[in-house]
C-alpha cells in the first residue's frame, strides 16, 4: 500500500507501541487518528507529530464503549475524508495466578483486549467497504500463541485476538479488499507491567529486564509498517516478533 495521504486510526496512541506506530505513520505521510482514554498524553502526541511536520488529530475513546467508538471514528472520517488503516493496539495485562481471583481484572482484560478491539472493528468496516478497501491490523502477543503461568486470562484474551484476526481476513479480505494483519511481539518495553497489581509477578516481570534485551516500541511500530507497506496482492497475516535473546 501506498502510504502518503492515507489515514490511520490507531488505538492505545497515548504511550509504547500505540504512541510509536502513530508518530511513524506520520512521518511516512499517513494522517493519524491518535486515540485513547488519556487525552493530555494523546494531545502531546499530535503536538510532536504536528512539529515534525505531520498530521495528526487526537481522539478521546475508550474502547469498550462502543458510543465512543462510533464518535471517534466519525470524527477522524469527518477531519480526513476516510479511514484506510485501522491498528487495533489498545491492551491491558494485569496477571495474576486463577486462585487470587481477580476477577475484576479479568474482566477489564477481556473488555479491553477483546471487546475493545471488535468494537473498533465493527465501526471502521463500513468505511473501509464503502471505499473499496483497507488495512486492520490488530495487536496480539506471543501470549497468543503460548500460555504462561498466571497468564490464564490475558493468553486467553490474546489467543482471541489471533483467532479472531485470521477468521477476519477469511471473511473480508477477498470479498472487500480489506488485508488483515495480527502483530504478535514478544517482550516490549511498555506501560503494560504497570497493570500488574500481584506483586509477585510485577517482580518477576521486572527481572526479565535482567535477562534479555526488550524490543523497543519502535520495533513494532516498524513491524506495522512493514505489514502495511507491502504490495496490495500481498496480506502479511500474521508476523512473530520477538527479540533476539528471548528464549521462549
């Protein structure tokens, strides 16, 4: 794909892999929907993008609400004319072992990482139907591919997103011109261990900064372009990326 002048919602914008793929959209040509539920950090986004010489709009949305959903992707179709590409990163991954039963945990995992992602799915089909074509790609994990201990619920999440990306582009990719993509990193550095409340897996997630090198954001931000990048004939299902010292 083309990229110069298209335009791109991208969920999870406000920090990590969400922030990174907005800004290298940007600098490729790509208007960006930047969108999250902390506007302050998406609004500083936009701002670094708009000094470099892009185009970005900052999108206040919360996944699991679809009405918000809706709005926004009204709202960056009403600022840019289209919605071309769709990258699906907004995630959570509070772990914790089945016994401490977390159960609210669970359930914002599940809404975010799983609802969350259909909900935007389900809004920015229609566009990408009505003109002619378009790109999902939707962040899944090596998690989604393995189950880990005290991972249960976000590799369950995670194995959703995988399988529901492959059944996606069974579904509208010939028949809509509508590639579908599922990025599935290893260990990134990224806000996603704040989410752990179990002190016993925080640390242990902690020292794998000890034991192997994490990718950067931007390895994944350059996972995404690669993806979206390729010739039209070409759908790059599903990508494994993992860093080099990664033994799992």
């Amino acid at each position: 794909m083309e990229l110069k002048g298209k335009v791109a919602l991208v969920s999870g914008a406000s920090s990590g892999i969400g922030a990174a793929t907005a800004r290298k959209l940007a600098a490729h040509g790509v208007k960006v929907g930047a969108a999250a539920r902390r506007l302050d950090r998406l609004e500083q986004v936009v701002a670094e993008i708009h000094a470099a010489g892009g185009e970005a709009v900052a999108i206040a949305m919360d996944v699991t609400d679809a009405a918000q959903v809706a709005a926004g992707a009204k709202k960056l179709f009403d600022a840019y004319g289209a919605i071309d590409i769709a990258f699906n990163n907004a995630g959570l991954m509070p772990i914790s072992n089945v016994e401490s039963l977390k159960t609210n945990e669970w359930h914002r995992m599940m809404d975010v990482n799983v609802k969350g992602l259909l909900n935007t799915t389900a809004e920015v089909i229609p566009y990408m139907k009505r003109q002619g074509g378009g790109h999902i790609v939707n962040t899944s994990s090596i998690a989604g591919r393995k189950v880990f201990p005290g991972m249960s619920v976000y590799c369950a999440s995670k194995h959703a997103v995988t399988a529901f990306s492959e059944g996606l582009r069974l579904d509208v990719a010939a028949k809509y011109n509508i590639r579908v993509t599922c990025i599935q990193p290893g260990a990134v550095e990224s806000e996603l261990f704040e989410h752990i409340s179990d002190k016993k897996y925080r640390e242990q997630m902690e020292q794998l900064k000890n034991e192997m090198t994490f990718l950067k954001a931007e390895d994944i931000a350059d996972t995404v372009l690669f993806a979206l990048m390729a010739p039209q004939r070409v759908n790059v299902a599903e990508i494994f990326v993992l860093p080099t010292t990664q033994p799992w």
